[in-house]
C-alpha cells in the first residue's frame, strides 16, 4: 500500500467537516483526500492499459490523466468561479511544464548526470502547446481590439477557439496511436504484469472518479470561508494549489520515473498532461460552462498566455537536443518561481 492512500481517511473527515461547518477542516481534508483519490486513478488506468494494449492503454491514460482537474473545475465551474478554473488551467499548464519536468529532470540529473529522450515527441508536444497558445491569444487580442463586442460575439469566439483546440487533440491522438503508431508503443509497458484484474481495475477507477467527484463538491462548498479564515486569495488557489492538487500523484509519477531513467514517459506524463490540458480540458470546460448555465468565456489576461507561451518556450528549446542533465532541471524549476512570485503580488 503506497504511502499517500492514507489520505483516503480524508474522505469521512471532510465530510464530517462539512456537516459541522467547518470550513477549514473541510478544506484540507478535502484537499488531503483528493491527492491518494487521483493516485488510485492513475494506477487503475495503468493496470488497464496493461489489459488492454497500447493503443486502448494510450486512450485511457489521454482521458483520464486530467480527470481529477476536470471534476474540481466543473463544480467551480457550477459555483461561479470561472475566474479560479481560468487560472487553475494556466496554473496547470505551466506547473506541469516547468515545476514538474524541471523537478524530474533535475532529480533525474542529479542521479544520472545526462538523460536521454525522444526529441521527436517533445517537439510534438512543444508544437501543440504554441498552438494552445494561439488560441488563448488571440481572444484576448480580440476582447482589447473590441472591447464593446455583444455577449453573442464574444461567445461565438469562444466557443469556435474551443472547437478548433479539441479537433487539433483528437488528430494528434489519432496521429499518435494510428498514423504514428511507434510514439505509443514506445510508452507501452513492456513485460509489466497488472496487478490488478481488468473488472477490480474498471471497479476501481469507476469508484476513485464518484470520489473525486464527491470531494470536489466539499472541496469548491468550503472554498470561500476557507480562504476568507487562511487569508489566502483566491488567485494563489487558482493558480498554485488547484492544479498540485489534481497533479498530486501524477507529478511524484514523473518525478520517480525521471530516476529510474525512463526519461520518455516522464516527459510523457509532465509535457503531455499541459498538452492535454490546454487542447482538450480548457475547451472541454467552455462546452460545460454552457450547459451548466454559467457561461465561461475563453478571455485569458495578458499576465497568464505570457506566463503560459514562455513556459512552452522554455520547454520547447530545452526539449531540441533529446538530452537533459540536472542544470536544466533547475532552470525550469527557477522558471516556475519567477512566475509564481510574480503571481504572488499580483
């Protein structure tokens, strides 16, 4: 039993925090129970990709890599708080491309010196990123040069920007387990035994997801007296602890794997998960937005697509020669504190 199902006890705690009215007990037990809870997640999906094969495992590790994001931001979502989903998913974005591929390159450096990996699925990856950018671009660009634009207007960009970022993810899911069949096979687990069976796994992951679901409620119900009584703003929650949080298990996944040298799947799990993000989960949120009746426009700040396209930069040069060392690392994990702090006083 890895170490952090523990927090698992979070679950009656928060509920129990909730009955009480507790917000703060709420809140971090919330929080506590929701890092094990996308942990089970992501070892169900690997169990199952074991089952199924590398195409379907690449599927399943595609849709629910993100999931735990995806449920707390919907209940944001339900609350009002589309301000705090807009900065999770910037928050995201660029804390899985830089705190959390630098720690695992630096870590992974410390241990051997020099690391190589597949500069061809970076690049592919650094590509659709530029892309995601563009797309939070130019609505923003949008809004300034039409400032007096209609409430239809302004929708109508957004929702056509999200259409075009989930279409450009689907095709590079296509090209990667179709077209391009050597970039999911290369992630494949080879000669790995499940240790789960495929029904305890489906079991598994279904029940972890109606938990997650649970804990995002309780989490997102004590959010506003919780913030209020920690005297933290809602701009570092966004931007800082709603993405670690959802990221929890995924990023100690990475971290670890860095160590052992298996450089192209935590480059996989940290450059991917942003892709993923910003191609399918922030457009996915738009749609959800509409049909919770609390529509969310794709309007980023110009402070968050900056943060956003330096860190796919950064990235991006880094990722060109398929080799990383410790250096590197630090350069993204310096990268990451830059915009933090910045974030911090904003």
């Amino acid at each position: 039993m890895r170490w952090y199902y523990w927090g698992i006890l979070g679950v009656p705690v928060s509920i129990a925090g909730r009955v009480m009215g507790l917000d703060i007990l709420t809140f971090v037990a919330a929080i506590v129970a929701i890092i094990p809870l996308a942990g089970i997640i992501g070892r169900a999906t690997e169990d199952l990709a074991i089952h199924t094969g590398p195409r379907v495992g690449g599927l399943l590790n595609a849709t629910f890599g993100n999931v735990t994001e995806l449920v707390i931001a919907t209940f944001l979502i339900i609350a009002g708080e589309s301000e705090i989903v807009k900065l999770s998913i910037t928050g995201s974005i660029i804390g899985n491309s830089l705190l959390v591929l630098g720690a695992a390159l630096f870590l992974g450096g410390i241990k051997h010196r020099e690391q190589e990996f597949n500069s061809k699925v970076a690049g592919m990856h650094s590509a659709s990123l530029v892309l995601a950018v563009t797309g939070l671009m130019m609505p923003a660009l949008f809004h300034q040069a039409a400032p007096r634009a209609g409430f239809g207007k302004e929708e109508a960009v957004s929702i056509g920007v999200a259409s075009i970022l989930m279409i450009l993810y689907v095709s590079s899911l296509i090209f990667s387990f179709k077209t391009n069949q050597e970039v999911s096979i290369a992630h494949a687990p080879h000669g790995e035994k499940a240790e789960w069976s495929k029904k305890f796994g489906v079991l598994v992951l279904v029940g972890a997801t109606v938990l997650v679901a649970l804990e995002s409620e309780v989490l997102v119900h004590s959010l506003e007296g919780a913030t209020e009584r920690l005297h933290l703003s809602k701009l570092w929650v966004g931007l800082i602890l709603v993405p670690i949080v959802g990221n929890a298990a995924e990023h100690s996944s990475a971290i670890f794997l860095a160590m052992k040298n298996k450089m192209d799947t935590a480059i996989e799990i940290a450059v991917g998960s942003s892709t993923q993000i910003a191609l399918f989960i922030a457009p996915l949120l738009i749609f959800i937005s509409l049909i919770a009746g609390k529509p969310m426009n794709f309007f980023f700040s110009g402070f968050e697509i900056a943060a956003v396209g330096f860190s796919t930069a950064i990235v991006a040069l880094i990722s060109l020669d398929g080799r990383s060392n410790w250096l590197e690392g630090a350069q993204l994990l310096a990268a990451y504190l830059i915009m933090g702090i910045s974030f911090y006083f904003l």
